[in-house]
C-alpha cells in the first residue's frame, strides 16, 4: 500500500487521478488532498477517500471544510496557506505526489516534494518552465523520482530506452516530436481570431481541462510551454524537439532515434492513461480507459504549425533559444495574459502581444536567473508586475 498526496485533487488532473485510485484501491491510499478555496469538491473526496490531511490555500475556505468535516464525523486534518501545503507536498508518509495544481502557485509545493525526495508525477508543467534546472538537480541530490503526466511528456518517458532518468539526455534520441491537437481555433480564419470568446477558447475538441490550459491549448502556448518542459525533462536543446500538428489527439508524442526509427505512444484522449502509467512505473495497473478500435480509426493526419496563426509558439521558442530568464518571463506573462483574457479584459490576439511585449522588455532588464529559488521567485514577480503594467497601459 504506498500513500499518495494529490496537489490540487479538485481540478481537471486531480479528478482524474482520483478515478485512477478508485480502480486501485488496494494499491493506493490518499494521504492528502489539497486545493484552492473549492469546499464543497475537497469536502467530497474527504468523504470519499477519508485522507489524513487537507489542506486549502485559503483561510477562510479550510475553516469551512473544518466545520464540515466535523459535523460528519470525518477525522481529516484540515490545513491552510502555503506552509501547510509544503509540509503535505513532504509528508512522511507520502511515497507519491502528484503535482497538480495549476500555474506558478504549484512551484513552492512541487520543490517540498523534490526535496523530501519523493516521487512526484509532475503534471504542473508551469514550474518546469519557470525553474527547470533547479528542480531537476533538486531531484538529482535528494534522490527524488520525477515522472511526467503532461500527455505528450509521458508518451516519450514509454518510448525511451529503459534506465532513462528525468534530467539526463536519452542515449540514441535524435529528435523528440510533441504532438499538438492545433486546439479549437485550428482551422478558424485567422482574421476572427480577434473577436473569439472565452467560451469558444475553453471549448477543447479532444480534451477536457482547467481554464487555464484550455486556453494554452487555444493559443498553442501549452505546446509552447511543453517545448521548454521537454528540454528540461529529456535534456535536449531547441533543435532537437519538434511541434507537429495532429488533430486526433491519437498519437500523444513521438521518439526519433539515430537509426531512423521512430516510436510513438497511442491511446484514447483520457489523461487517466498517464497518470496510472506514472502511479504504477514501472508496473502497469487498470486506469479505466480501453484501447482503440484502430480498424475503426480511419486516418491520421499530421501538419506542420503555422506561426502566423500561432505567434506563442514562437515566442516560446525564442525564449527556450534565448534561455536565461525568458522562460520563466515568457510563462509569468503568459498567466497574467490568459487570466486577463478570460476576465474580459484583453483580446484573444492581445494574448501573445502583451507576452511579445513582455520579453521585449525582459531583454533589456530582467533580473538574471541564478538558478536558485530566490532569482526564479525575482524574475516571475517582475515579469508580473511589467506584464500588469503594459495591460493597463
Ligand atoms: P484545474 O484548473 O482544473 O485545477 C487546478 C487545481 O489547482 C485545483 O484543484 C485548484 O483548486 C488548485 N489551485 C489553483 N490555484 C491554486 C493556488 N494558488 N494554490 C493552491 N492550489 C491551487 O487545472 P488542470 O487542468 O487540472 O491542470 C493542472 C496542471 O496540470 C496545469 O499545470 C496543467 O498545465 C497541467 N496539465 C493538465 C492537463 C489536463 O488534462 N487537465 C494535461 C496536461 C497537463
Ligand atoms: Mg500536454
């Protein structure tokens, strides 16, 4: 029986890897669970999966599921704010962490768990953009197992040689190939991209995620993101990692190798096929999805992206070329756009704009990354407060 804390056990992953232990009951006991301020969606899954912990990031929420916990009888401890939540990510008793929260907010937590030398299936790929090198060699010296969820990363991670490491590049790789749904605005004429909704930008054809991703997916930011992820992850420079287009969602990612041969990992759009991939490595337990019907597939197509229809994958690209503390810009700007976006106060378009603008500036005077957490923390806050800025300019 190994324990399990899940970061963010509301959201879209944190659901879904639930779903997982519930078909594995006698494999998995949950910990801790952790989320923002939802009461009534932790409240839930105490009564379900009657954890030791909780913790919520919000006061005034964890004194509500407190409340209620105690009313049902339930002996969950209930915890709040980010020391509360460090100290979970680094139980003790925890044999996993899943991290699971989104945006930078999941970095705190994420490092504890690294630190304690946990495993930690790494979902959370904002933190990875913002200070990859740190946690990978954070995990080198206190012997931490990192296993990613993010489809695409996880698709590799089954295609590689056996004996790869997070943070070590595979032996016989030449290229690594992310494959990108191109998202709901795929085929949108590219003139009316102005005006689409926040509605239309959540509305994924193949995925059901959180907000904020979805809106990654839309802007194809999320595959620029996953760029940086993969370099960090496989320990591969720009060139070597490739975007292609697919629109089925079929084919989660490909692996190049010297010899030209090229595996792939196929399954179902259901992100319950990673997280037990990672729950049970180098086991295979049940997640609950079946495999494909190929005869009934039809075709798969494949197409190279179109930058002019998607400048964020560019521009995450030259922050992934130009190092430093562009990525860690490049995602600082990209939260602070996404969230303006999906409060009504900026533009589909204006998205990569205020990014493009961002790292303009960050050129000239970002604070230089250290690679140590105070410089992470640094560079983020400054890239937020220049990226509010230019909004409200
Ligand atoms: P979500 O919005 O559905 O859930 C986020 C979770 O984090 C919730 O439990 C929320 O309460 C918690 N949270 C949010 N802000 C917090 C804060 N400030 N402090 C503490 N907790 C906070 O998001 P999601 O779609 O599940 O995505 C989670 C992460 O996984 C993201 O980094 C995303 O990029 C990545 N990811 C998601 C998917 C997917 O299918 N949803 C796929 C690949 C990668
Ligand atoms: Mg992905």
């Amino acid at each position: 029986m190994q324990g399990l804390v899940v970061l963010g056990a509301t959201g879209s992953i944190g659901r879904n890897t639930l779903d997982v232990v519930r078909r594995n009951p006698e494999r998995l006991r949950v910990l801790g669970l952790s989320a923002q301020r939802d009461v009534a969606g932790l409240h839930a899954q105490c009564v379900e999966f009657r954890p030791r912990h909780a913790v919520l990031a919000d006061a005034a929420a964890a004194a509500e599921l407190r409340e209620r916990l105690r009313a049902d009888g339930i002996d969950t401890r209930v915890g709040d704010g980010a020391e509360a939540l460090a100290e979970l990510a680094a139980h003790d008793e925890a044999d996993q962490v899943m991290s699971a929260i989104v945006g930078a907010a999941g970095l705190l937590p994420t490092l504890a768990a690294v630190r304690a030398g946990k495993r930690v299936l790494i979902a959370n790929k904002e933190p990875l953009v913002m200070g990859g090198p740190l946690l990978l060699a954070e995990a080198r010296r206190c012997g931490a197992t990192l296993i990613p969820i993010d489809s695409e990363h996880n698709a590799i991670f089954q295609c590689l040689p056996p004996g790869s490491r997070c943070g070590e590049a595979p032996s016989g790789v030449r290229r690594l190939i992310l494959t990108a749904s191109g998202g709901p605005f795929r085929q949108t004429p590219v003139g009316d991209l102005d005006h689409v909704t926040p509605q239309q930008a959540v509305r994924h054809p193949n995925w059901v995620m959180g907000p904020k991703i979805s809106v990654d997916s839309a802007t194809m930011m999320n595959k620029g993101l996953e760029l940086i992820e993969a370099s960090v992850l496989y320990a591969l420079p720009d060139e070597r990692l490739d975007v292609v287009i697919h629109p089925q969602s079929t084919v989660h990612s490909v692996v190049e190798y010297v010899d030209g041969s090229m595996l792939a990992q196929l399954g179902e759009s259901d992100m319950r096929v990673p997280i037990a991939h990672a729950l049970a490595w180098p086991q295979r337990w049940t997640s609950g999805v079946g495999g494909l019907d190929l005869g009934r597939l039809g075709s798969l197509q494949f197409e190279a992206p179109d930058l002019q229809r998607f400048p964020c994958l560019g521009l995450a690209r030259e922050a992934l070329r130009g190092g430093d503390a562009l990525p860690n810009v490049l995602n600082a700007a990209n939260e602070i756009a996404v969230e303006a976006f999906l409060n009504g106060r900026l533009r589909f378009t204006g998205i990569a704009t205020l990014i493009e603008k961002t790292l303009d500036q960050a050129l000239g005077g970002a604070p230089p990354d250290g690679g140590d957490l105070a410089s992470i923390l640094a560079i983020d806050a400054w890239a937020r407060a220049r990226a509010g800025e230019l909004l409200n300019a």
